[in-house]
C-alpha cells in the first residue's frame, strides 16, 4: 500500500512539473534561426557562418543563418525583438545596429537595453585609418598637421551619414583638432573605389574590407583604432601609439536574445558561443580578419552596450547627424 501512495504522489508531483521547464532543459530539440542584419558577405555574415557552424556542433541543433538586412541593421534586429523569447530565435548585432542607429533615429523600433537579452560578445573589430598615396602624410601626426595647415581643403569619404565610419572620422576631428569635409557614400565600397584613385583624400573603413587595399600598397594605412595592434597589420600602430590618446573605435559583434528568453537557455546558447570562439581553428579564422575574439558572458555585453551608449553620445550629437 506504500508504494502504491508513493508512487500516486510522484505522478501527482510531476503533473505540476511546468512545461517551460520541460521545454528549457530538452532545447534545443530544433533547428535555431540567427537573424543577421545586414547583407549577406559582409564582416557581420562572415563572423556569424564561423560562429554559427561551431555553435551547432555543440548544441547538437543547426543554427540557420537568415540575412534579413537594411536600415543600418534596424529591420533584422526589429525581428529578433519581436521574436518569441524561446531561444529558437537569436540575433547578429553591431555597434551600428545596437548603439549608433538608436542613437541616430527620432523614433526606434526597439530599445536596445530593454528589448534583448544579452548572450555573448563574440568578437571587436577595430577600423584601419588610410589615405590616397598622394597624401603627403606617412604618420597620424603627419596627416594631423597636413589638415590642420589647410583647414577645409581635404575631404574624406564614408559609409553614409551617421555610420561607424563617419563617426570614427568625427571622433577623429575633435580629438585631433582639425577639420575636414565629409564626402558620405552609400556604403563603404563605393568610398573605397574613390580612395582608391584619389578623389578623397583619406577615410577610415572596417579590417577585413581595408586589408587587401592596404597590403597591395593601393592606399596607405596610417593606424588601427582598436586598444591594440592587429594580427594581419602587425606594422601599423593604434591611434593611441600615434599620439590621438583620447581615441579609439571599433565596431563589435554580438549575439542577442529576444528579451524575456529564460536564463537557462540564454545559459546554455552563451557557453556554447564562448566554446565556439575559443576553439584554435575559430580564433584563427577571426584574427586573420581583423577581428580580436572575445566571447564573453551576457552580463559583460549587457554592460558594454549601456557604455557604448555612453561613448558614442556626444560623438553623435557633434555630427549633427541625428533626426529632428
């Protein structure tokens, strides 16, 4: 009769076992979605197929890259914040997508520190400052004192209004004091074909789409941005070691969670980031781009994005680039 009470009340007890908690220790049991917001070959795309290939191997489940890009990385991510916060939706974000664009915009689709649940900080990517050959400027210092003896006279190109590139450059002016004239582009390959032949004078682009111009010798590279040197131009100085000390830039990539996904899964998808960036072949393949691999927890990407907000703030508000 005691066993058969006993074994009524563990039939009893788990009926009131919740299916969440069913639900978080099986996941994943499918395929997962990882929403990338911008196009597909780009540094974002690249970092995010690396990742997302280790990342199943772990897991045991595929994750599915889906480039869903436009409107500087705010169409994708709206996605992810819509999603349902199950884990079987996640997210690819940048400092463009998760720090400038809300800061840029009037209006938001999304707040970043409210609409996402932090998972991993996978990867920085710092940008690599260049001139045309013309340029009588081998140094930062030597390109500072060329702009600041002709103000108004050299023009330099970006990605677009309000981009990480144009906001590098303006992060630039005011801690070398200079001025300069903003040439925007509709993305950095077109302003890379002008530096190329000499119809801007110098701009600041991402590693992995810098690199082959600068090792060709089709422009010269004066600095990286990043707190350090990196693998691929291992002769360039940061700006830091140029004598721009209160500068440095880079964009980072980092995987989100819709908000209110539950710990246990945020737990499980973030140990399975930090697992894929810290295999060899992995860390390899980053620092071949550019990139310095970081897979940290969600709480430190919490905090960068408040800091970055931070950061970038004032640099907005001198462009003038922000809606009204």
């Amino acid at each position: 009769m005691c066993t058969f009470f006993k074994t009524a009340l563990c039939i009893l007890c788990a009926a009131f076992i919740p299916a969440q908690s069913i639900a978080q220790s099986s996941f994943p049991d499918r395929p997962i979605r990882l929403i990338v917001p911008f196009p597909a070959g780009g540094p974002t795309d690249i970092v995010a197929r690396i990742v997302a290939a280790n990342m199943s191997s772990t897991l045991g489940q595929n994750l599915v890259v889906e480039n869903r890009d436009g409107a500087t990385g705010t169409i994708g991510s709206q996605v992810v914040a819509r999603a349902a916060p199950d884990g079987y939706t996640i997210g690819m974000a940048t400092l463009g997508s998760h720090t400038l664009a809300p800061l840029l915009a009037k209006t938001m689709p999304y707040d970043p520190r409210k609409d996402f649940a932090p998972v991993s900080l996978l990867a920085t990517i710092p940008n690599a400052l260049m001139v045309h050959p013309s340029i009588p400027a081998k140094t930062v210092q030597e390109l500072i004192a060329l702009l600041k003896a002709n103000p108004g006279k050299y023009d330099y190109g970006s990605a677009g209004i309000g981009s990480p590139l144009h906001l590098s450059a303006v992060m630039f002016q005011n801690a070398a004091g200079f001025t300069a004239v903003h040439v925007p582009y509709r993305g950095s390959n077109p302003a890379l074909q002008d530096l190329r032949v000499g119809r801007i004078a110098f701009m600041f682009d991402a590693i992995p789409s810098a690199l082959p111009l600068i090792s060709s010798g089709v422009v010269r590279g004066l600095a990286v941005t990043g707190p350090k040197r990196v693998a691929p131009l291992k002769d360039l100085p940061t700006m830091k070691e140029s004598g721009v000390v209160d500068f440095e830039s880079y964009t980072w990539n980092a995987l989100f969670a819709p908000a209110g996904t539950p710990p246990a899964i945020i737990s499980k998808l973030s140990k399975a980031a930090v697992t894929a960036v810290r295999k060899p072949e992995v860390q390899n393949r980053l620092s071949e781009l550019g990139a310095d691999v970081i897979g940290s927890s969600p709480e430190e990407l919490g905090v960068l994005v408040i800091k970055e907000m931070a950061k970038w703030g004032p640099v907005v508000s001198a462009s003038g680039a922000r809606e009204q």
